[in-house]
C-alpha cells in the first residue's frame, strides 16, 4: 500500500477521511494486524486491499497486481466477523462453494477440500449443516472456505469478535496452528490487542479517524507460540507497549 487514502461524502455534502498516507508493505508469508480504535479505517484498510473499494489516494499492489486482478484470480480470501454459511448447504458444500463457482471444482480441489478440512478440524462434521455447529465450528469452517481458494494472501476482519473469551482464545490456537501447516500471508484486523501480539509476526497500530500508522512493532516472540507465552515478560511488555500507545493517541494518557 502507497499513499492510500479514503474519502466518504457524507449526507450533507462534507467529506470524511477515513484514511490517509497509509504505506505498508506484507512479506510473503508473513502474519500482520492492525490493531486501533473504533472508526480508524481498519476494516476500510482491509476492503480496499481485497479490492472491495477503491482508494481515493494511493496505490495498492499484490504480488505486483491490483486488487480488482488478484481478485478475478481467487488470489485473495476473506473472513469476516460472521461466517456467513449457506445454511441449506453442508459444511463441506460451504466450502467448496467459491470453486464452483470459480469453475475450478476438480478432483485436485476436492482433495484439498478435504484436506483442509482435516486441518481445521471439521472431517468429521463435513457432511454437517451450519445449525449443527457451535459457533467457533462455524469461524472454522469460514477459515476453511476461504483456504480452498489456496489464496496468496487472506485477509481477516474481526473473525472472532463476536465468540466468547474462552472460544476466542481456542480460535487463536486453532488459527496458528491452521497458519503454522499454510503458511498464508495473513492481514488481521482486531480490536484486541493481546490476540494480535500472540498471533502475529508484526503490529500495525493506527491512530483515530483518518487512520494513519502510528507505530509498526515487530512481535519479538518465537515460533511455534505456545499458548503460555501469554504470561511470558516480552509478552506482557509487547501488549503494554501497545496498549499506552493506542490510549495516548487517543488522549487519555499524557
């Protein structure tokens, strides 16, 4: 991302930046959130490198295409906050619905297919409908149709935020695990900063609307994370870090 920026009319005829000067660039294979407050373009950040809108500043590039191509490719995968399942089709159906409709439904896929279900550990609800699902199940399954596609690059908006603590934290066990066995390239947004430090490689803080990058921190943690590196001291000065630095920018600390 080069010089992005978003700009919204508004009712009235003014005009909102939610973003702007926005410059990042993601390695292959690497695992990156933004973290920041409520309305500082995160999840608008994230639309525009999916291609779902352009920018009205900028550039975007991936794998030295714009998003509207590696699109059309099935070179990206989303997962939103809700898993949006067809309801009157199974899990695996589910799964496999972006290849169909791709046209790319062959017995290679179906093997990944199935293959991605035993990572993600859904074989054995495969022929499961979403309603006999609990909610992490559910998140699994929306992770699992997005890597069907075998994207280059899958980006994440709040896949959690609507899940319990306790499910929350076994949905970022089950997502390290999933990525340690992919190795996608991964773009997270979350409000949450203690699951962005356990998961990523690096943190993006952004500051309130228009977001901007206040900070890039580099997450001095090896992997594979063990789930008790969250009571680790680099851990808890990582969150710390964060959480002072997104506070002040909001004003609440000095």
């Amino acid at each position: 991302m080069r010089g992005v920026g978003k700009r919204y009319p508004l009712e009235d005829g003014a005009e909102v930046d939610a973003l702007a000067g926005f410059d990042l660039d993601i390695a292959d294979k690497e695992f990156v959130s933004l973290i920041g407050p409520s309305g500082c373009g995160k999840s608008t950040a994230l639309s525009i490198v999916a291609g779902l809108q352009e920018p009205t500043h900028g550039e975007v590039l991936i794998a030295g295409h714009p998003p509207a191509r590696a699109r059309a490719d099935r070179e990206i995968g989303v997962v939103f906050q809700q898993p949006v399942l067809l309801p009157w089709r199974t899990i695996r159906a589910n799964c496999t619905l972006l290849l169909e409709v791709a046209g790319r439904w062959t017995k290679e896929a179906e093997e990944r297919a199935s293959a991605i279900l035993e990572i993600v550990g859904l074989a054995d609800f495969a022929e499961r409908y979403p309603h006999q699902l609990s909610g992490g199940m559910k998140q699994r399954a929306a992770i699992a149709r997005a890597l069907c596609l075998d994207p280059l690059l899958l980006l994440m908006d709040e896949p959690f935020g609507a899940l319990d603590e306790f499910t929350r934290h076994q949905m970022n066990i089950e997502l390290m695990r999933i990525w340690s066995r992919d190795r996608k390239t991964i773009l997270f947004v979350t409000h949450n900063i203690a699951e962005a430090v356990f998961m990523s490689d690096r943190v993006i803080a952004m500051s309130p609307r228009p977001g901007r990058i206040v900070e890039e921190i580099t997450v001095p943690l090896p992997r594979p994370r063990d789930p008790d590196v969250r009571f680790t001291r680099e851990f808890t000065e990582c969150v710390f870090h964060l959480q002072r630095l997104l506070e002040r920018d909001e004003g609440r600390l000095p």
